[in-house]
C-alpha cells in the first residue's frame, strides 16, 4: 500500500474509527513500557524518527549513545503504535507487539507476529509457545529478561494465520531498525516464517535450521518456533531445537548447562 492508498483510506475513517485508532495506539505504547512522548515535532535535519544529529566529532560517549538508541526506540515503538500499513491487520489487531528486552542484548529471538495473547497484552511471547521459550531460555542458562524478543510482524494477523509476504514486508522497516538500536551479538530465528523473511530466503526450515547464517554481520542461528514443540503438533522437534541451541551456546561462548 502507498502512501496514497494511506491517506485515501484514512479520509475514510469515522470518528468512531480515530477513537479506536488512538485508544489501539496509547495501548500500544503502553505495553512497550512507553509512558511519555516527544512533546515537539522532529527536527529539521535529525534522522527518520525525530533523532538529533550528534555534532561531536569524536563521536558520543557509550552511556550518551545508548541513551540515545533508547530514544531513538521509544520513538519507532510509537510510530509502530500508529501503523497503518496492512490494512486488515489494522483492523483486527488489539495493539501492536513492538518487543521487549534490554539494549545490547547478547541474544536477540526473532519471531512470526503475535498470537492472541500477545495481541491482548502487548508482549511477544506471553502465551503458551512464550512458556515453552521461557523454558528454553532457562534451559541455556539465561532469563528472559536478558534477551530481546521481537516478531517480523508487529500485528496479529487474524485467526493466527501467518503474515503475507506483503505484511511482513511492511514490517520490515521497523525489525530492521529495532535490530540496529538493540544491537544483539546473537539471533535467533524461531520458525520458518522468521528464518525466511529475517534472511530472504524460501528454503525450509528443516534445511535452514542447525547452522549459521549472516544477518548484516550477526550469526543467526535458526530453529522450530516453540509453538511446533508443543503437544499435539511435534513435540519430539524439542531434541532437534536442543542440539540446536547447544550449536548457539557454543558459538557463544557459554557453557551448556548441566541438564
Ligand atoms: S504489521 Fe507492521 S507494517 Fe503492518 S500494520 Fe502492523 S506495524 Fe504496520
């Protein structure tokens, strides 16, 4: 959809529409632990998202740069919030589902897009493939609050079928950019959707997983979204995401923990 089609389509809204609109929008931020806005417009001259030019020559200092990409992600969290690209998911979406965990993260697990549960609360990973990832997670002898966790989408799309190609390529922009500011060491791409859209790629995740691949420079390692592992899907998979995830550890330089 162009920028046209956009504001064709927003010309159409009812008020009824602006005030579900914006109530999605300030539950968006909400959830993405956004409690405050910029109170002036970006400045002439400052990057996409209203971000100041840093003029000092020899660069920030690591404290003001991480500051800075904090902003700087507060405010893409926001312009996801009020994302109008795919119409239909504008639509059935409750919010958006930015992401969650800390700058710098040594390990970063990219997802497809929200569920239902993550739709309701805003958080990547909340439902039941979230606990099974909490599992693994612990498994590798990290918590979950020292990785990051995203989606290729932003917004569920309806009935949990996966993004179009369309949809994710919308969405592209912002996983890219909030990939820039976290600066993860390490991905992580659960499921197919996730490893092909992360590296562009059409092969299977049967062939994808268990090794590395490059994304701008960060090893990727590939697996089965958790949401495969569990029951009545392929649990047995579980065994093939260990050894995968042991791959991970090691290229890491962690230990496996004992199990
Ligand atoms: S999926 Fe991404 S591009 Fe599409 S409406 Fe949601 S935030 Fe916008």
């Amino acid at each position: 959809m162009n920028e046209k089609d956009i504001l064709s389509e927003q010309s159409k809204l009812t008020p009824a529409d602006l005030t579900r609109q914006l109530r999605q929008h300030l539950d968006s931020l909400r959830a993405a632990g956004v409690y405050w806005l910029p109170a002036e417009p970006p400045q002439a001259g400052g990057g996409s998202d209203g971000a100041v030019p840093i003029a000092n020559a020899s660069g920030p200092s690591p404290a003001d740069d991480r500051e800075q990409r904090r902003h700087e992600l507060t405010v893409l969290a926001e312009r996801v919030s009020g994302c109008q690209r795919c119409t239909e998911l504008v639509v059935s979406r409750s919010r958006t589902v930015f992401g969650v965990g800390p700058l710098d993260a040594e390990l970063c697990f990219v997802g497809e897009a929200p569920g239902a549960t993550e739709d309701q609360r805003g958080e990547p990973f909340v439902g039941e493939a979230g606990q099974l990832l909490n599992r693994i997670i612990a498994a590798c002898g990290m918590k979950r609050e020292d990785v990051y966790i995203c989606n290729i989408c932003k917004c569920r799309p309806p009935g949990n079928r996966q993004p179009t190609a369309q949809e994710a390529g919308n969405c592209r922009e912002y996983l890219e950019r909030q990939l820039e500011l976290v600066r993860p060491k390490f991905i992580c791409a659960l499921g197919a959707c996730a490893a092909q859209n992360l590296l562009g790629t059409s092969q299977s995740i049967g062939k994808l997983r268990g090794r590395f691949h490059d994304y701008k420079g960060i090893p990727v390692l590939c697996t089965y979204h958790p949401a495969f592992l569990l029951p009545g899907r392929s649990p047995h998979k579980k065994r093939d995401v260990w050894e995968d995830m042991k791959k991970l550890l090691a290229r890491m330089g962690r230990p496996v923990p004992g199990r």
